[in-house]
C-alpha cells in the first residue's frame, strides 16, 4: 500500500488560488498546443516520407524500363 497516496499529496502554496489557478491553466494549455504541433509536424514528416518512398519506386521502375529499353535497342 505504498503507492496508493501518490499525487495526493496535498500541498501548501503561498500564492493565491486565483492566480495559481491561471498559472496551471496557462501551463496546460501551451503543454497541450505544444504537444499538437509536434503531432501534427510528425504527420507531415510521415506524409513525405510515404510520398517520396512511392516516388522513388516509380523512379527505379522507369529504369528498369528503360534499361530494358536500351538493352532491346543496344542489342540490334
């Protein structure tokens, strides 16, 4: 039964309720917008890597078609 009173530590502030309460509300918000632009840049990032993944497949299959292509031709 060690863990049970973990965050339930009731603490003293100096401070005022009403500004502590606008601290931590302005401390949660700008934790939670941060947090979402970093999702949001990670969703970019794997968009491009998906887009440049299938861009470089479609690049390696042009040329093989066209080493196929000079092989048919260079063999005349």
């Amino acid at each position: 039964m060690l863990g049970l009173n973990m965050g339930t530590d009731d603490k003293e502030y100096k401070s005022p309720p009403r500004k502590l309460i606008t601290f931590f509300t302005k401390s949660r918000d700008n934790w939670k917008t941060k947090y979402q632009d970093l999702k949001h840049k990670m969703k970019l990032m794997q968009n491009k890597i998906a887009y440049l993944e299938k861009r470089k497949a479609h690049f390696n299959q042009r040329i093989k078609e066209l080493q196929h292509e000079f092989g048919i031709w260079y063999r005349k």
